[in-house]
C-alpha cells in the first residue's frame, strides 16, 4: 500500500514538474520570440536623399527618413522630429552615400566656423544697423528683401528702390542657427550673396539706409517691377503709394 502511494506522490511530483518545465519553455520561447520581434520592430531613422560630400553644411532638401530595424540602431542614430530639426545646418565630416544613416558622429557644430556655412559660390556679408524688421523677429535662414533709402545731397529728392529680394539670412549678430538663443540682441545681419551683389551691398551700405523686409520662405514670387519710389508717388491727402500715378505711367 505504501509503494502504491509513493508511486503516486512521485507521479503528481512529475507531472507538476513536468508543467512547470512546459511553461517554463513556453515562457522562455515567447521570450525569445518578443526580442527577436523587438530587434526587427522597424524604426524611423534619418538618412542622405542624395550623395553627399564631405564639409557639406545639411540641409533639408539633402535628407530624408527610412524604416531600419532596431537591430541596426546604433546609440547615435539620428531619428525624425526634433532630432531632425537639431541636423540642418551641422556640417558633415565625411562622405555619405545615399540612402546611408546619418549619425551623431558623422556631424559636426559649424558654429564656430561661419565660413562653413557658406556654399561655395556664395559670399556671407555683414549688414550693419539695418531696420525695416526688429532684429529680434528675423531668424537665421530666415529670407528677406533689401530695400534703399537715400536722399539726394542737394536738394529735398529721397527715394527708395529695391536692391535684392529673397537674401538668405546666414546669422544674426552672431546666432547662426533658429534653435539656438542668441546671446544679445543686436541689429547686423550676415546674409548669403554672390560677389557681385556683395559690391553693391557694400556701395549702398555706405550711400543710404538699408531696410530689410521679412518675407515667408516659402514664397518664391520676385517682383519685377523695381522702379525707384518717390515722395511724388506719395498721396499727401490718403498717405498712400499713388496707384493712379503708378498706372497711368505704365
């Protein structure tokens, strides 16, 4: 009677142990199945659009998003939101492949260098004392139109004339990204021109007041008419630009 019981105790011992060893697979199975899942799950991660040269300072129209598996995440992986928006601007190390990850260690802060800022047939130009829009308000890559006020030497002529429109704004005093606070306020602006512009920049710097006008980057209007406005095309009674005048002269 007494082997009968015990052959009974150690059935239910095995079979008790038997399911705790089933479970235990299981456990271990499904485990080893959600890290797995979890090292395939498919990440965003930022990418080069197109080949990209070494010393390149980043921009948007150079980067793009792809799904990687998290397996393939590294710690300085760059991801899509504010990571993204913190890239533009830094300046790349090395050559980068299209469709490549762009990392961390791949880029570099070019705050310290404006000079790699500037696209090779660009020139960055310093604008002294300009008004028109509170320096506080304009942002670097920012775009705005540069206007001229002057006033004759003799006599009481004053006028103003566009001189170029749609300027890329390379830093404001010396803020020379929109994510970064600049450490005072100031009223120069670095823009990006071409050499030639450069030169009359400097000529009108030094014969009229600049003004600079804010203009939505997205807008890719230029106006064509720049005739010079005078106080003549000033209605004294409405304080408007005569349009009447305006398009009787056309």
């Amino acid at each position: 009677m007494r082997n009968k019981k015990k052959s009974f105790l150690l059935m239910c011992v095995s079979i008790i142990s038997g399911v705790f060893a089933i479970f235990g697979v299981k456990n271990y199975i499904e485990a080893s199945i959600n890290t797995k899942l979890q090292d395939y799950a498919m990440i965003e991660t930022i990418v080069a659009f197109k080949d990209i040269s070494a010393n390149t300072v980043l921009k948007e129209n150079f980067l793009a998003t792809r799904k990687v598996p998290k397996k393939f995440i590294s710690s300085d992986s760059i991801f899509t939101g504010q990571d993204y928006l913190r890239l533009i601007g830094k300046r790349i190390k090395h050559d980068v492949k299209r469709a490549d990850m762009i990392r961390w260690c791949d880029v570099e802060e070019p705050d310290d260098h404006l000079s790699y800022l500037i696209p090779d047939n660009k020139r960055s130009l310093l604008l002294k004392n300009i008004q028109g829009v509170s320096p506080v308000l304009i942002k670097p890559e920012d775009y705005i139109d540069i206007l001229i006020y002057r006033k004759a030497s003799s006599g009481n002529e004053e006028s103003s004339n566009t001189l170029l429109q749609k300027v890329f704004v390379l830093a404001v005093g010396e803020q020379t990204s929109k994510l970064k606070k600049a450490n005072k306020s100031s009223n120069s602006l670095s823009v990006l021109v071409t050499y030639q512009e450069a030169k009359l920049l400097v000529l009108a710097q030094n014969n009229g007041n600049l003004f600079a006008v804010l203009r939505n980057p997205h807008n890719k209007d230029i106006e064509t008419d720049l005739r010079p406005i005078t106080l003549e095309d000033i209605d004294p009674n409405e304080c408007e630009i005569n349009l009447i005048k305006v398009k009787k002269s056309n």
